[in-house]
C-alpha cells in the first residue's frame, strides 16, 4: 500500500527533503505549493493553454520579473509597487488573524475591523485639511484606535456574556457594513463613482503617480510599517509576558487560569491587538490601495487573510512571506487573463489549490515520518506528529 | 404584519436549512467554515443542471425543473461537502483553513464555469443563470384565519418541503442510533471507537449531508431572492446560519428560532422602512435590526453555551 517505502532515489530526496524535523516548517508548505502549483498547471493546460507561461506572467503582472513592452512612464518597478500597495494590507490583516488564534479566539471579523478603521480615518483627517506631516500618522493612530477599540468589544463580549466571538463579528460585520453605508450615501457619496468621496492626498498612505527616473509609480508609505510590525508581533509573542500569557490561554484555559492568568484580560487584550492590527490594514486599504469606500461592500482581504495567516503557520515572518505569495497571484492575474485569454477566475482557483495543498501540511508530514519509518536507512525514532496546530473551535 | 410572516418565512426556513447542515457537521466534531461554499456550489449545480437540462430555456416547465434543481443542488452540495470531508478527516487538514479554501474556490469555480456553460448555451460568458422565482401557493380555508393564516398563504413551494427534510434530519439526529453515533463523535469520538463506531466514515457522512443540505437552502435562495444564480449568492448566508447555529447553543430547536428571529427582523425591517417611506440609505439602517437584536439577546441567553467538546479537533486514536 505504502508506495513511498520502495528504495527509489527519487522517494529518497524526497524524504531527505522533507525529513529533517528543523526544517519542516518550511520544507513543507513549500512541497505543498510545489504540488500546488503542479495542479495548476494541470489546469491550465486542460484549457489548452501553456501553463510555464501563464506562471512567468503572474510573476510579470506583480512585477517580479519584466514584461516584454511597458506603456508610457510604466516599468518593472511600477508593477511592483503596485503589487506592494496589494501586499501591505494583506500583511496586516493576516497578523491580526494570527494574533488572536495564539489565544484561541478566531477573528472572523477582520474585514469590518478594517471598514470601521478606514471610515473613521477618511472622514476625520481623509476629508480634513491637514498637511501629510500630521495627517499621515493620524490616520495610522485613528486606524490602530477604532480597530483596537471594536476588537476589544468583541474580546469583552466573549469574556462578560460568554458569546463567541464568532457570532459577534459576524454581526458586527454586517452592522458596520450596513452603518457605514447610510452614513456614506447620505453625507459622503460621490455621486458619478457611487463611492464615497476621495480623501485628500496629504492624508493618503500611498503617494499617487510620483514621478521617478522619469517614471511614475504609486509608492505605498504603509509598507515601511509592515515588516518592523511583523517583528514587534513576534516579539511581543515569543519575549515579554503579556504575549506568553496569550498563548498559555490560547493553549489550555484552565491551567492558565491556575497559574494565575486573567483569562478574561488576556482575551480582551489580545482581541484588542488583533482588531489594531486590522485597523492597520483597513486605513492601508481604504487610505492607500484605494482612497475611497464602497458602501455595502464588505473588502475580502478579511476573509484571504484567515487562509493567508494559517498559511504562513499563523508566525509573523511566515505571514511575510505567504501573503507575499497569494498578493501576487491576485496581483498578476489580471495580466495572466488579458495575454493567456485565461478567465481571471483561474487565478482564484490557483489560490485556492494552493491554500488547500497547504492546508494538507500535516498530512505530509504525518506521511514522511511514516515512510522514514519504513524506509531501510531511515531514522526509527521519528514519531507521526499529526496534532495540527491551531486548531480552533468555532 | 402579513408581508413581514410571508417574507420572513421564506428567508428563515432556507437559513435554517443550511443552519441545521452546520449543526450536523459540528456536532460530529468537524468546523464548518464552508457553509458559504457548500451552499453557492449546491445552488450553482442544481441551476446548471436545469439549464443544460432545458439548453437554457425555462419556458412553462418551471416547476417540474425546479424539482429537479432541488435534487441537483442536493447532490452537488455533498459532491463538493466531500472536499472538505476529504481534507479534514484523512488528510488531517486544519479545519478552519480547510473552510476558508472551500469558500475561496467554490466562489472561483462557480463564476468559471457559469460562464463557460453560458459560452456554450446562448454563446455569451455572462455570469448568471436565470432561473426565474419559485412557485407559491395558498392553503383555501387556513389562510383566512387573521395572523395565523399568514403563514399559510403565499407559500413557496420549497417550503413545505424544507419542513418536512428538516422534520427528518431533526429525528435522525436524535432519534436514530446514526445520531446518537454521530453526537458523540463530536463530544468524546474515543468512546465511539470503543464501542465499534467509525468516526471518520460518521463524520464524513456527517459532512455530506452537511453539503446536501446546505445545497437545498442555496437553490432556495437562489430561487427566491434573487430569482437567478449568479455570485451575488455569496452574500454571507452561510456564516449568518453559522451564527445562527451557534446562538442555538448546536442544538435543532433554538437554532430555528434564530433563524426565524433573524428572517422575521430582516422582514420587519424593509417593511418599516417601505411603510415610514425612506430612502434607500436610511433603510441601511434599519438593516441592521436582526443583527444588533441577535446581539442583545446573545449577551441574555449564551451563558450557559457550549460547543461539542472535541469540534476542531482531528481524531487521533492513539491521543488519551
């Protein structure tokens, strides 16, 4: 049954890949993108296309590698830019995620996290006269503030009336969705775009169409936070107090409030920093991707960003570079769709096949022990892991 | 108050629907995040089906096909259930990611090939079956008994049929040695196995039906609000019966009076704001009653809630 026990070279470099338990972390999920991309491919040359060159112009399209001709004042490194601008919100959205399943709370509520930031922000300094040097670190505070704000009142509710925080962001989401509406379409709509008004530049994360080296790209201010925040998320997870105490009660709820934790402050807290964080990634998206809001839509970034956090192990710098991975499939695949002819659903498809190779991480990981176990000179010792992590009841 | 019951009543019942195929996958210990999805693809297969069936053109036979997009749905929903059961029970998946990627790509995979079955139909790629509204009815006699009638009048023909499979579903659940089989894989799957069960074959089963079920609610939807299928299903029905599930405590009973309060609220709510005749944004507003109501009554009621004790756990045999 186990084909994986024959001696072949090839189920042995596999093996030696995949079998040193140091490097599993990321031996694996890159395996499961490999396998990913493989189904991919598979697929796309079931639509009679050829799948290496619809690969290359994903990563043409997100400005990894250079396209064939640019349009005026365009190159490589405005498409990268751009892919950036998609990218920084993507990076936020995925922390926040990961920050509260290190409790065991699940926040399936970024996306209106993110609304209620992005709102707030555009209508106090997006519509304001402020220059850039105040109004920019504004709308990163008023972002950090409302997301926080609306997170902690989820991680109250869950606490004081012992309602999932599963059901109060999903309501929350449609509250805001449909709140913010009213309030947009009846004091802030543009009437020709049916959005609400543009902010003012100054108060813009991203600067629009700045002229370099005769260029002129869009350059995503947002972005310099992401990477130190990555950092900060991880340390405040892994060296100070207020992060172990999160995970403990992430881990075992009891033994935590046995060993002294305030469960009930820990949940607060670490909602609070989970709904900051997406107040990051809303006053990105809304004040910098884009600078304006559609009412009743609620961003799908919240959403991608659950899938995007698990992929990157639900750690920081993993988070890094999985969202980086699915920000240029969705970045790419509008140039993949207009030179393969390839429906733009395929990119979400791709998406998704790699999400759910990934997802099978464990699996593949259960099977390498498994066939090490069996395999003549491999290591007897290595027990099948197969608790997945973060598990959360929902 | 009439339109508010009608109205109301065929929101809830769908919701409830799928609401009840969540109950049925958590309460065998496996997260159902793929709600949404599970009931887009039903709906997507149930309406393609009927459209490669009629090549498109629905004319006079709306009913006997709408039997069949029922049917359809049904079937579709479990075919694409079993993707999730697949990867969360042998391939030990995450469940929760597992959720999200059936989301991701059952919204993919419909809008794809929606519009490729239209290339080939009426040889344009648009993104939209449609379907038409479902037929209703009223019961002579009933119907004319003040307030209580109204829930006998205007019936959409898939209601009385949602009654009757949950009726059904309600009894298997926790009358049938199959239910009792599949509660316990949920709170303590080792004692399952003691006792002979096979979790994963009554998990995956549990998930299956989790599908077909929510396929019947997604066709229903599909059939009556938006009387075409088209993306704008993935609306977030299937987290709202998640949350429906949930404020019923995973149980049959109060997960039906979640739904009905939330059909009924949303009901009253476009029927104030048709009444008090306001403009679109402040009816935004009034949308939101069954969501804040939901919450007023969560901070009352969820006390005492309490989820299967082994829901997102994967089942490892040899774990004490």
């Amino acid at each position: 049954m186990n084909k994986d026990s024959k001696a072949n070279p090839f189920v042995r470099g596999v093996l030696t890949t995949l079998g040193d338990e140091k490097r599993q972390s990321i031996s694996i999920p890159l395996f499961a993108i490999l396998l990913s991309l493989i189904a991919g491919a598979i697929v796309i040359l079931c639509l009679g296309k050829n799948p290496l060159t619809a690969f290359l112009s994903f990563l043409q399209g997100s400005g990894i590698l250079p396209k064939p001709e640019y349009a005026a004042k365009k190159s490589i490194i405005t498409d990268l830019m751009s892919m950036i601008n998609m990218w920084t919100p993507m990076i936020f959205a995925a922390l926040a995620v990961a920050v509260a399943l290190k409790t065991g709370l699940f926040n399936i509520g970024v996306s209106g996290q993110m609304l209620v930031a992005g709102f707030a922000a555009s209508i106090t300094v997006g519509y304001s006269n402020l220059p850039a040097a105040i109004a920019m670190p504004l709308v990163l505070v008023i972002g950090l503030v409302c997301g926080g704000a609306v997170g902690a009142l989820i991680g109250w509710l869950k606490h004081r009336f012992n309602i999932n925080e599963v059901v109060t962001s999903i309501m929350l989401n449609y509250i805001f969705q449909y709140v913010i509406s009213f309030f947009i379409n009846s004091y802030y709509i543009n009437p020709v775009s049916r959005q609400s008004q543009p902010i003012s530049a100054a108060a813009r994360l991203t600067l629009v169409d700045v002229p370099v080296f005769g260029l002129k790209m869009d350059i995503p201010l947002g972005f310099l936070l992401t990477i130190p925040i990555a950092f900060l998320v991880l340390f405040l997870l892994n060296k100070t107090r207020v992060g172990y105490e999160l995970k403990i009660v992430g881990l075992n709820k009891k033994a935590a409030k046995y060993a002294g934790i305030k469960v009930g402050k820990s949940m607060v807290t670490s909602m609070a920093i989970s709904g900051a964080l997406a107040g990051l990634a809303g006053v990105t998206l809304y004040l910098g991707y884009y600078n304006s809001i559609q009412p009743r839509v609620l961003t799908s970034v919240g959403f991608d960003s659950i899938a995007v956090c698990l992929l990157g192990n639900s750690h920081p710098i993993g988070i890094l570079f999985s969202s980086l991975l699915i920000s240029i499939i969705s970045k790419g695949s509008n140039y993949m769709s207009s030179i393969m002819g390839i429906p733009q659903e395929i990119a979400q498809v791709i998406t998704g096949l790699i999400l759910l190779f990934s997802a099978c991480g464990a699996y593949i990981r259960y099977r390498v022990a498994q066939a090490r176990e069996e395999f003549p000179g491999g290591k007897l010792q290595i027990g099948a892991e197969s608790k997945e992590k973060g598990g959360d009841k929902v | 108050m009439n339109t508010i019951i009608i109205s109301g009543l065929a929101f809830a019942l769908p919701l409830f629907i799928i609401a009840i195929g969540g109950i049925y996958s958590e309460r065998s210990g496996i997260t159902n995040l793929a709600l949404e999805g599970f009931l887009g693809f039903g709906a997507f297969f149930g309406a393609a089906s009927v459209m490669v069936m009629t090549g498109g053109n629905l004319a006079g036979i709306e009913v006997p096909m709408f039997l069949v997009a029922l049917v359809f749905s049904m079937i579709g929903g479990a075919l694409f259930a079993m993707l999730h059961a697949l990867l969360c029970i042998p391939f030990k998946a995450n469940q929760v990611i597992s959720g999200v990627v059936i989301n991701i790509l059952a919204a993919a995979l419909t809008a794809f090939f929606t519009s490729q079955i239209n290339t080939v139909l009426v040889g344009k790629p648009t993104n939209k079956f449609v379907l038409g509204v479902c037929a209703k009815f009223t019961v002579p006699g009933i119907s004319k008994i003040p307030v209580l009638g109204a829930f006998f009048t205007d019936i959409y023909y898939y209601v009385p049929i949602i009654i009757v499979v949950a009726l059904f579903m309600t009894y298997i659940l926790y009358k049938s040695r199959f239910g009792l089989r599949l509660r316990a894989c949920g709170d303590n799957p080792h004692a399952v196995d003691a006792a002979g069960g096979d979790v994963s074959k009554t998990r995956f089963i549990a998930v299956m039906i989790s599908g077909a079920l929510s396929g019947l609610g997604g066709i229903c939807f599909a059939y009556s609000i938006s009387a075409s299928f088209s993306p704008s299903i993935y609306a977030g029905y299937g987290f709202l019966a998640i949350a429906a599930l949930i404020f019923g405590n995973w149980k049959i009973g109060p997960t039906l009076g979640a739904c009905l309060l939330f059909g009924f609220a949303r009901a009253a709510g476009y029927k104030l704001a048709q009444t008090l005749g306001l403009s679109s944004a402040f009816s935004d507003i009034i949308m939101i009653l069954p969501y804040v109501l939901t919450l007023l009554l969560l901070m009352f009621f969820s006390s005492t809630n309490r989820a299967p004790r082994a829901l997102g756990e994967i089942y490892d045999k040899g774990k004490r």
